[in-house]
C-alpha cells in the first residue's frame, strides 16, 4: 500500500505508538495516507480503536516478522 508519510514506531509501546500517530496525522493533508510502523502486538486492537475515536479511516494492518504496518487514512 502507498503511503504519503511514515511513523516508525518500532521499539515503543502502548500508548506511545497511538500518542505519536495522533501527532504526525496532524502534519497531513485530509485524505493523505500514514504509515506506521511498530512491534507492539497491541497495536492491532490500539489503531483501529483510535481511528473510530478520532474520524480517520483504518485502511488495514500487514504482520510480518513480528512487526506491523499499520495504514491510516487522514480524515477529511
């Protein structure tokens, strides 16, 4: 999947990857699309309640090697 921005996120743990996702969204324009990158397991259950709280659009999680790529898109 295209991202517009990366947040890497690996070595950090709840809640650090949410907190620095909210931070770097606000630097993208509605629509653009962050990637970010983490190995906290929580993080699957972490961003896609953040993004119900907060408007934008969980595009998809991709496992691999115990790291996580989470997608989300900036709403608009």
């Amino acid at each position: 999947m295209k991202a517009d921005a990366t947040l890497d996120c690996v070595g950090l743990y709840c809640p650090m990857p949410i907190y620095q996702t909210a931070k770097k969204i606000k630097e993208l324009k509605p629509g653009q699309v962050l990637e970010v990158l983490a190995d906290d397991k929580g993080i699957k259950e972490d961003m896609p309640a953040w993004c119900r709280i907060t408007g934008n659009e969980m595009l998809g999680i991709e496992e691999e090697h115990g790291e996580y790529k989470a997608y989300v898109r900036k709403a608009k």
